[in-house]
C-alpha cells in the first residue's frame, strides 16, 4: 500500500543484531541470577545503571560491581500506545523511571496496570527472563 509517498508493506522482518558486551558480562550474568548489578566509581562514589566501565566524573575511574537491592520509588511513567517497531509485538506497554534507594535512576518496563500507579509508590527492580534473554523490569509493590 502507498499512502502520502510511503510504501507500507504487512510482511514481518525478524531483527538480529549482535552487540559485544564483554565490558559488562558481569551484569549479564547477574540478571541470570536474578541480581540486578551496577558499577560503583570507587574514586566519587558515582553509581552507574546500567553500568558504565568508566565513571565520566573521573575519567577513567576505578570501577566495581555493585548489586542494588532493587528497591525504589516510581518517579514517572508513561504507557506506549504506539510502541517502535522493534516492539511492535508486544502491545501496549509501559515504561517507568525509578529512584533506587542507592540515590540512581532507572528506565525499565513496569508490569502493572497503569490505573494502579501512581507517582511516589514503591517499586522493585528485578530480573526476569522474557523468551530466551534476561532482562529487568519493575513490580509495583504493595
Ligand atoms: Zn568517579
């Protein structure tokens, strides 16, 4: 179909793509487990999630793994009604950012109903495996 000068086609692409994470396996490792890990610079005290290798305050940095407890407050949300394509699968969704109780920030998915939430209530970051990855999301906790 062409609409506005744009072809649209209906067949579905499968994207793959490989992405080195050697850096970071450690956090990778951890959400096998269940742990969600960040980087501490051991110079400022800087916590970086997702981690970074090297703290931009003090460039390098020395750096360390750290495991948050998961546990933090939902700053914002928004609910995608038209996700991107990568995502098109998965219907609506939402994303939230929460403040660990580490002090950092965190953009993940939140399973929940969006009627349920509300700014300020206690969150939990945790891993779980969604098809053949692990990745993190938050739970709304009661
Ligand atoms: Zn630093």
């Amino acid at each position: 179909m062409i609409k506005d000068g744009i072809f649209f086609d209906r067949r579905t692409l499968e994207l793959r793509y490989q992405m080195p994470v050697k850096n970071i396996e450690p956090f990778f490792k951890g959400l096998e487990e269940g742990k969600i890990r960040a980087t501490k610079c051991k110079t400022c005290g800087s916590i970086y999630f997702p981690p970074q290798i090297h703290c931009p305050r003090c460039n390098p940095g020395i750096m360390e793994w750290i495991d948050l407890d998961g546990d933090g407050k939902l700053e914002t949300f928004s609910s995608i009604e038209i996700a991107p394509t990568s995502f098109q699968n998965e219907g609506k969704y939402i994303v939230a950012i929460g403040l660990l109780k580490e002090g950092v920030r965190a953009l993940a998915w939140i399973d929940a109903k969006e009627s349920d939430l509300r700014i300020g209530k206690r969150i939990r970051l945790v891993a779980r495996k969604k098809d053949d990855a692990f990745t993190y999301v938050f739970n709304l906790v009661e």
